[in-house]
C-alpha cells in the first residue's frame, strides 16, 4: 500500500516546485512523545512547503535562541513540535526557540530541520532530529528524512537494526565532512587526501545516520566548532547503539545543556579507532 504523501506535487505560479511530503516511517517501539513530535514536525514542513516559495522559505525572519538567524522554514517548524510537547506536558531543548520549562524531567532536544537552506532550495537532504532527555540524559532518538520519511530510530543501551561498517582506518574510508570554513581548510584536506571518498550532503543527522547504518563511514566538522547539541544529539545515541561512537575533535564533553552559545566539532564514526584517528589528524591540522 503507497503511503499518504502530505503536501502538493505542484504550487502553480510559485518558483518552488513542492514535491509530496510522504507519512514518516515512524517505529512501533517509539516513545508516544517523540513520535508525536515527528508528526508535527512533518506536516508543518508539508504544510510550509505548500504555502511558501523558496524565497519564502529561506527568508531570515528573526533571531533563534541559538544567536544564529532563523529560516521561516525553521520556526514554522520548530512551532508546530513546542506546541507538540507543551501538550504532552514536556520541555523542549530547541535551536530556534530555546528552552521551554513545561516543569518535566522529560525533555525534548530538537532540531526542527536539519539541512534548512537544502529544504529551502528544493534540495531533497533536510531532517528532523528529536531526542528524548531524561534528568539530562538521552534515552531515545529518532531522526526522519523529511522528503522521504524513512526513519532511524534508537534506544540508548539497546541493539539496532542497523549496524557500522566497522571500518577502524581513515584511510581509504568513505567521509561525509562540513563544507572548509576557511581557516579549518589544512583540516578539511587533512581528511579528504586519506578519505577514498568524500561527501558534503549538509545535513548533520542524515550523515550520521548513515555512518550509524554503514553507508559511510565517518561524519566529521573538520574543526569549524559548527555544531550545536542539537546536531549532535541523536547521533549520540544511535551511533553507540550500532557499534559506532560520536566525539569531539577537541576532546570536549557532549552535554545536553541549554546554554545554545557552545558549539563543537563533532566526529561520528564506525567505531572508537576511526573516530579517534579523525580527531587526532584534524586536531593535528589545525595546530598546524
């Protein structure tokens, strides 16, 4: 049976060509929560995409909790989850709208649309990542590919279905990277003249999805302190539930904290050694 697909095939007299946004591929075993956040997530990035061109979409429309601009895109989303988890009565830990207390040990860390400005243009690599917290410990996460609705799902301490490549060696692995910043550039080429491939898809969970799945190997930002807790957070328990591991290039703790100013360097990989072989040659690179 075709799943439902939510939004238009096509937006007459716009220049965003909308394609169906299909039902996520959400997991029986999900936590009611999460997965009512991913639902919500979903149909307002359906909803957003039929009513707004890419121009729309990609305006900057305020300032997010996390001193970066916000995305139309990004806060119609993010609006749709915090009403999502003020009715299930828990806390949302989120880039655009920061802290919300609904006074639960229970909390919510989001990011609304990972991959906005490719879910903006038309390009189909944009996800929702949510991950539920307890007392500050993540439990569970789900990450959604938004223009495909499949579904990565994970309980901390608890086997997936999926699992790493294993691979141990930078070289010759396959390496999803952030794009150069400019000075992290010895870095960035540090990694891509050992790599055998190299990928830039723009979108953080997706990538480390994939490592978490085996399709690659490692996910790294080579140095550019990018990342938010948010960008982190699923990988953090998918990847050590599928064998592999999620650290930072400086050797920081990854703390669900609501202080949105940190930032890190986040290294995903199929296991220990590759991850820690990552972090050493960016961090080597940079000194350099």
């Amino acid at each position: 049976m075709a799943r439902r697909a939510l939004g238009p095939d096509r937006i007459e007299g716009m220049t965003y060509i909308g394609w169906p946004v299909p039902e996520p591929q959400i997991p029986a075993e999900t936590d009611p929560v999460l997965a009512h956040a991913t639902r919500a997530a979903v149909r307002a990035f359906a909803d957003a995409r039929k009513a707004h061109d890419r121009a729309a979409l990609a305006e900057k429309v305020q300032m997010g909790a996390d001193g970066t601009p916000t995305m139309r895109l990004d806060i119609l989303v993010d609006t749709a989850v915090a009403e999502s988890v003020t009715e299930n009565k828990v806390n949302l830990l989120s880039e655009e709208l920061g802290s919300i207390d609904n006074g639960s040990s229970v909390t919510l860390v989001v990011d609304p649309v990972d991959g906005t400005a490719n879910a903006a243009a038309g390009v189909p690599l944009s996800a929702f990542a949510g991950v539920v917290a307890v007392d500050g410990v993540a439990k569970e996460a789900l990450t959604c590919w938004l223009d495909t609705g499949r579904c990565w799902h994970a309980i901390a301490g608890q086997p997936t279905p999926y699992r790493t490549s294993g691979r141990e060696k930078l070289d010759g692995a396959a390496v999803s990277v952030l794009r150069p910043h400019g000075f992290d550039e010895n870095a960035w080429l540090a990694v891509a003249r050992r790599a055998a491939r190299v990928r830039i898809l723009s979108s953080s969970c997706i990538e480390a999805a994939l490592v978490a799945e085996g399709s690659t190997d490692a996910f790294a930002d080579t140095g550019s302190d990018t990342h938010r807790i948010m960008d982190l957070a699923a990988a953090m328990v998918m990847l050590p539930a599928a064998g592999g591991a999620v650290l930072d290039v400086h050797g920081r703790p990854l703390e669900i904290d609501p202080d949105l100013s940190k930032r890190w360097s986040g290294v995903a990989a199929a296991t220990r050694e590759l991850a820690e072989e990552l972090a050493e040659t960016i961090a080597n690179a940079i000194q350099k």
